[in-house]
C-alpha cells in the first residue's frame, strides 16, 4: 500500500474513532474502540485487529456494522470491514496514533478474569521499563493509567479543592480510618477520573502495592466472562487479592442486578481485609437510585467527595496551565473566550484548546480570537443550545398527549414508543449528550437502543411527511 494511501486511511480511521467516540461516550470508547487497531487494505476490504477473542466477537456484534457505515463514509472504496485477532497488536506500535492505548508495561494495573477457552492459553506479556516499578499484571485485558494524570498537573480551584484533598490523603494513607471507601462524584468531564489516575500512579510509585483500575462497564463484562468460562473463583480470587480497588462510572451499574451483588461481596471482602476501595459516578451514593439500598450504603459509610461545577476563575487557570505547557502563545482574550463560552465539561474545554494548538502548528498562523471563531465553530455551536432532555421528553409528552413517566418505562405500545424514538432522535440532534447518556435518561436503556430510534425516526421522516413536520415543529418549538 503507498504511504499516501497509508496516510489517507489513517486520517480517516482518526475521523471514525472521533465520531464513534462522540456516539458511545468516553467510558464505552475506552472499553471498546480504543482496543482496536487499524491493519492493511486488501482491495475494498479493511482489516482491523483486537488483541483477545472476547473483545473481537463483541466489537463485531455490538459496532460491526456501524464501522462499515463508518468506513464506506469516510472512504468510499471500502467496502468491507474485516475483524481479526492478533495478540501482539496491543504491544506494537498503534496505527491509529492518540486514539490507541499506551503502550502495555509494567505500570498496566490488573485487569480480571480469562475471556473465553482460548484465551486460557494465551501469554500474559508485559513490556517492563527499567525505570518503572513493579506492578502485578493479571492478563492482556490490563487497563494502563494514563501517566499525564497526575496530582501535579490537577489545576486545583474551589470546586474541587475538597475531593483533590482527599484524594491526597488516600495517595498518601490507604484504606485509613473514614477513606475507605473513597467516593468520588460529579458531572461529566470535571475530573474525577484525573483523580482516580492520580491516585493509582502515586500509589503504584511505591512499587510494592497492586492497584486495579476499571470502569463499571468493564467490570460487569468481566464477570459475565468469568460465568460463561466458568473461572468465576478465580475471578473472585484475583479481584480481592489486590491492595487498591478503582471503579470508574459506578452508574453504569445501575439495573445490573447480577453485577451488583458481585461488587457488594467483592467491596466488603476488600474493605474488610483493610484494602482501599475508590469510586466514582455522576451522583451522590444517595442519589444512585437504581443501586440496593445495601450497595447505596456501605458506598456512603465512608469519605464522599463532591467535585463542583467549574466557576470562570477555575476554567481561565486550566486553560492558562494548558497553553503554558503547550509552548504556543494564546492570547488571554481567546482563554476568556473559551471559558465563558465551554462551561460545563473541562474536557471539552481542554479539547477546544488543543485543537486551536494544533491549527497554529500546522497553518503557522498564531492563535487569534477569529481564528478561534472560525476553527471552533462546530463545537461552539453545539455548545450555544440550551436545550436539555428533561425539556425535550416534556415537550414529546404535551405534543403527543402522554404521560412523562412513557419516556422511561418499559411500554412498547406503538402510541408510546413512537413518541420515545422521537424524544431520542431529538435529545440526539439537540443536545450534545452521547448515546449512553441519553439512553439512562429514558429508563437507563442501552445506546444500541437509542442509535436504533434515531435510526429508525430518521427513515420513518423520509416516509411520512406528517411524521416530519411533527418533529420539525417540536425541533422549531423546542429552539425557539
């Protein structure tokens, strides 16, 4: 293959991870999407590899077909999307550049449970680095810290000054008296997982304590792997025998009834052996409702650390600390501009800045407030609605004469789902919420579900007219 051609796919699986990154949400990307990487091109067929058995069949199943809708969008003479397994792919260098996972060594932290009857054969390779401690590594699924999170790049300001203190504690004094657990919570992108990457690099730099990092997700998927290969003592072995437990997202358990009561005795088996546990979710372990009442408590018997929405003067000192270490000169009016303008998600706000970074670099034009204007606008727009999901399914409901609470029950009546798709297909096209997001607003229902809805709303519109017009009125009342 050319290295033209090379190039040319490469961008174009970066715009595909992009997009699917915006479609599934951080947590599932990193699960799943990260995993992968790109390989050749033979005629219309791309090949891309996933490093275990498990994680290819339920890419395949769960993402096959939207990366052939994907692909065939971006390059138009693939056609075909061909998922294999290599071992090695996640060791090699990644194809697909920032979008990969670092590099597997001794700093990976455990990852549990053996996938399927072929992986019980499989190699558990690492790739130490003199510098870096020794740190137990269960198996090829191990989930890396990344080494940019740490306490000292943290920009500490009021609303988070209270968790970032009790994060140092537990760096400093695991599983001490009122700290375990550790519960950390807050919206989307205000730095809890920064925190709990801090948490686990500090500790692990001692080199004699085991540190397991994984989301929610991740966790449940495990477990489900562990019962269908029947190694579930040895998950349970695995899991307890580490000294610090990290669980991302915690949220995403909600309605997993199996997996919860899994994380119950594995939480008690822990904190009873004077392990540490740190949490995180989007709520407050009294607002977790969804969770039992046993799980809800035993979370809040500990240190429960709230992470506030950024205030301005926190958000100018994030920018500034980024555009330092950038090296590139931005000018105080554009990290104004930005700040005032990227309220709610520090990681969108860093996101912004470093694209206006890039764009210098490679035009070798400097930063100014109208080319942050014209480089921003796709995201400055989005971030311009005011339109929120509780607003829309309100709407949805008055129009079609339904009750608020169809939104997120388990009716399937045609006069109630039709009317759900559309709230779906309209938090999807107003907010910028991602598919998992929206879908825990409607009853905590799967993202494939509402891709489904905005899919199949967008194909009914083309069909019937009087369908279309409904949702361009309810799309017109809800923007006005």
């Amino acid at each position: 293959m050319a290295s033209a051609d090379a190039a040319s796919l490469h961008a174009a699986w970066l715009r595909i991870c992009d997009r699917l990154k915006a479609e599934v949400g951080d947590v599932e990307y990193q699960s799943w999407i990260q995993r992968i990487t790109l390989g050749p091109l033979d005629d219309d067929e791309i090949t891309l590899y996933l490093p275990e058995r498990f994680l290819r069949d339920w890419v395949r199943t769960q993402y096959g077909q939207r990366l052939q809708t994907l692909w065939r969008e971006e390059t138009p003479h693939v056609q075909h999307v061909e998922l294999k397994i290599d071992k090695k792919a996640q060791r090699a260098p990644m194809s697909n550049g920032s979008h990969a996972p670092s590099s597997k060594s001794s700093h990976n932290i455990a990852a549990f449970a053996r996938e399927d009857a072929a992986a019980l054969d499989a190699e558990k390779e690492t790739s130490p680095t003199a510098a870096s401690p020794s740190v137990d590594v269960r198996n090829d699924l191990a989930v890396p810290l990344d080494r940019r999170f740490t306490f000292d790049n943290f920009v500490v300001g009021k609303p988070n000054e209270f968790a970032y203190a009790c994060a140092g504690r537990v760096a400093d004094q695991p599983a001490s008296p009122g700290f375990n657990p550790l519960f950390l919570y807050g919206g989307v992108g205000l730095g809890k997982t920064h925190l709990m990457h801090a948490i686990g690099l500090k500790l692990m730099s001692r080199g004699n304590i085991s540190v397991a990092y994984m989301s929610a997700e991740k966790f449940m998927y495990r477990f489900i792997a562990s019962m269908q290969s029947k190694s579930q003592m040895e998950f349970k072995e695995q899991l307890r025998s580490v000294d610090v437990l990290m669980i991302d997202d915690l949220q995403f358990l909600i309605g997993k009834n199996s997996t919860q009561e899994e994380f119950f005795h594995t939480f008690n088996a822990l904190v009873d052996a004077g392990r540490q546990i740190i949490v995180s979710a989007d709520k407050s372990p009294s607002d977790l409702s969804g969770l039992e009442d046993r799980l809800r408590t035993r979370l809040g018997c500990g240190m429960v650390a709230d992470i506030h929405a950024t205030t301005f003067e926190l958000r100018i000192s994030i920018l500034e600390a980024k555009a330092k270490a950038s090296g590139t000169p931005v000018p105080p009016k554009v990290l104004e501009y930005l700040a005032h303008k990227i309220t709610t998600n520090v990681r969108e706000l860093e996101g912004a800045l470093n694209r206006l970074i890039a764009h210098a670099d490679l035009v070798g034009r400097p930063v100014t407030l109208e080319s942050t204007q014209d480089v921003l606008k796709d995201m400055l727009k989005a971030h311009e609605r005011r339109v929120t999901i509780d607003e829309i399914q309100r709407k949805v409901v008055e129009h079609f004469n339904i009750r608020l609470t169809d939104m997120s029950s388990a009716r399937r009546a045609r006069a109630v789902a039709r009317p759900r798709q559309i709230a779906m297909y309209l938090a999807k096209q107003l907010t910028s919420r991602s598919l998992p997001e929206i879908g825990r607003k409607f009853g905590n229902r799967d993202h494939t579900t509402v891709m489904h809805a905005v899919n199949r709303v967008a194909e009914l519109m083309e069909q019937d007219p009087g369908l279309a017009e409904s949702v361009e009125l309810l799309k017109h009342m809800l923007e006005s």
